[in-house]
C-alpha cells in the first residue's frame, strides 16, 4: 500500500522523534551507570572538627569527580555501628568507607590499639618523624584484615597536662598525690614511676577531684572545661609530652575499592591525602594550646611551667617500658612495629 506523501513525512519525523528520545534517555541511563554512590561512615557528631574534615572531603571528592564519585556522609553514627567492631563491618561492604582512631580496636587487635602509647611523642618535629613508619605499620596491619587503607587523617597534638588540688611541679611532688588516668597503659607508666595513677571514668571525675578520691587528673587543657575540672583543680604543670597522637585510619572495604575504577581509586586517594594536609595542623595546635592554658589562667589556675628534663626521660623510659610489655603481648607484627617506631623517634 503506498501511503501519501504527506503520512511519509509524518511517519519520518514520528521515527526521528523517537529516535532522539531513546537516544537521550540512553545518554542518562549511561550517566547514572557512571555515577559512583558510597556511603561514608562517620560515628562522631557532627560539631567534631573531625566531622568537618570529612564532609570537605566528600565535597572535594564530588569536584575532582565532576560530580560522577558522591561519598555519602552518614554522621552522628547514623548507621549505628561501633567503633569496637569496625574490623568486622568494613569487612561487609556496608559501608563502603569510614574512618578509625586505632585505640579503639583493642578488642581485635591489641597491637594496632597500642601502636603509639602517652610518653613518646612531644611536640610535632617528632611526630612527623615517626609519621612515616606508623602510616607503614597501621597500613599493614589494616591489610591483615583485609581491608584497605585509602590514608589518614591527623588527630593533632593535646598537651597533656596534670590538673591538681594542689601545687605540682615534678615527678617527687606527684609521688605524694593520687593521679587519675585514662587508661592501663598510663596506669603502668605512672606506677613504674612510683605514682600511684587508677583509671576514673570522665562522668565521676569532677565529683572524685572534688571529694579527694583523686589529688590530680591527666588531662589536656584545651578541653578541660568540658569536664570543668578547672573548678576543683586550681594547679597543673605540662608533662611535656602529648596525648598518644594516633592518627585516624581512613578504610574501605576491599572489594569495592578494587571494583572502583583507576581514575576514581587516584582521586580519592588524593582527596585523602588533602585532607589528611589539613587536619595536620600541629603548628596551630601549640598555639590552641597555650591560648587554652590563657583563658585558664583567667579562671584562677595557676600553671607551673613544664616537667623538667629529667622528669621527661624518666617519663619516657617508663613509658617504652610499657609499650615493650603491650607489644609483647599484642604478639603477630606487634614487636615489629615497636622497633620500626622507635627506631625513627630515636635514630637508634
């Protein structure tokens, strides 16, 4: 049957109409295959200013991606996970990344959790110095766990300071007094030293300095008024050393990561690696510091400078000490990874 001319052009453009349009929705169909989605698992609030670095990670992501790589941040610990189990659910894929602070991990692995211990490090110069060898060995040790290590983010350095009732210079004054710690491996360095230190959980500490079950408090002074310990501890001197300044881990799980094409493995790395710049603000961190022990000042708490040179090694040698007998312990790599650590701390 011959149809009229004018039905073969409306036939024709009929066809070109749909023609087009398959070829658009093809052309979305092919975007959205490649547009990456994965969830990001953040368990801090997000007023953390570790919650703000990884939310300026997602954004870089999504621009060195042109929008074709989203980290969805889930914060707050929105997907309910703990931080104990994270060697076990990023084993699962959900999520598909996150981030770890390694003292956490005790339960799993006592050698990661005990990879830097209060004592070691003193300020930044050091820290950069065995920051090479501690990314090694967490890399390695996240690897036997099949899981991969996209980088790191800093923790940054807190003075630790101790808080007391009363005036406290040096290592012979605080051998008369009751010190609260954190944690067993503060608890051994301290004992070692002949300072009788007992862990008090941070809700009982204002009321335990307050009533005298503890004279003093190891503690950092940027973030003592949380606990307002600056009430009942008008007195503190620095150790000279900073809180364990382990870095956070930023994991993925395996098998996504080697699912993940070459261009977006090297951008998140590299987003990573930026953020990790960011969060290393050890520099600033002195002067937090010293604006903290200021506005303290101001409340009535007097500070007695810092621990002396022989208090510091003392403190030291008691704290290798300690971190011999938990590498022991931990057993597998642990040891290892001592040595590779101190031997950069020490050049020896």
């Amino acid at each position: 049957m011959i149809r009229p001319p004018e039905e073969n052009r409306r036939q024709t453009m009929r066809r070109g109409i749909l023609a087009a349009l398959a070829a658009t929705l093809l052309g979305l169909g092919t975007a959205a295959a490649q547009t990456t989605e994965w969830r990001f698992h953040n368990s801090y609030a997000p007023t953390r200013i570790e919650s703000q670095h990884v939310r300026d990670l997602a954004a870089d992501v999504r621009a060195r991606s042109n929008g074709r790589f989203v980290l969805n941040v889930f914060e707050g610990n929105a997907m309910n996970l703990r931080d104990a189990d994270a060697l076990r659910y990023m084993q699962t894929g959900t999520p598909e990344m996150g981030f770890i602070w390694p003292p956490f991990l005790g339960r799993d692995d006592a050698a990661m959790s005990s990879i830097l211990v209060f004592g070691l490090i003193r300020n930044a110069e050091e820290l950069n110095r065995v920051m090479p060898a501690l990314r090694e060995s967490l890399a390695e040790g996240m690897r036997r766990w099949n899981i991969e290590t996209v980088g790191f983010m800093q923790l940054g350095l807190l003075d630790a300071s101790i808080f007391c009732r009363t005036p406290v210079r040096n290592l012979e004054e605080l051998r008369r007094l009751k010190l609260r710690v954190g944690s067993r491996e503060q608890v051994e360095t301290f004992r070692a030293l002949n300072v009788a230190a007992q862990i008090v959980p941070q809700q009982e500490l204002y009321t335990a300095m307050q009533t005298g079950v503890v004279d003093c408090a190891l503690y950092p002074p940027r973030i003592v008024h949380t606990v307002s310990l600056q009430e009942v501890a008008k007195h503190a001197v620095s150790t000279g050393f900073a809180f364990p300044p382990t870095p956070y881990i930023v994991m993925a799980n395996q098998a996504r990561w080697r699912a993940l094409s070459a261009d977006n493995r090297s951008l998140l790395t590299a987003a990573v690696t930026a953020m990790e710049g960011r969060s290393a603000r050890f520099e600033q961190d002195a002067t937090d510091d010293e604006a903290a022990r200021e506005r303290l000042r101001g409340q009535g708490v007097t500070f007695h400078g810092t621990f002396s040179d022989a208090d510091q090694t003392a403190l030291r040698r008691a704290a290798i000490a300690t971190w011999e007998t938990l590498m022991r312990e931990a057993g597998g790599q642990g040891p290892a990874w001592k040595q590779r650590i101190e031997r950069a701390l020490t050049g020896q």
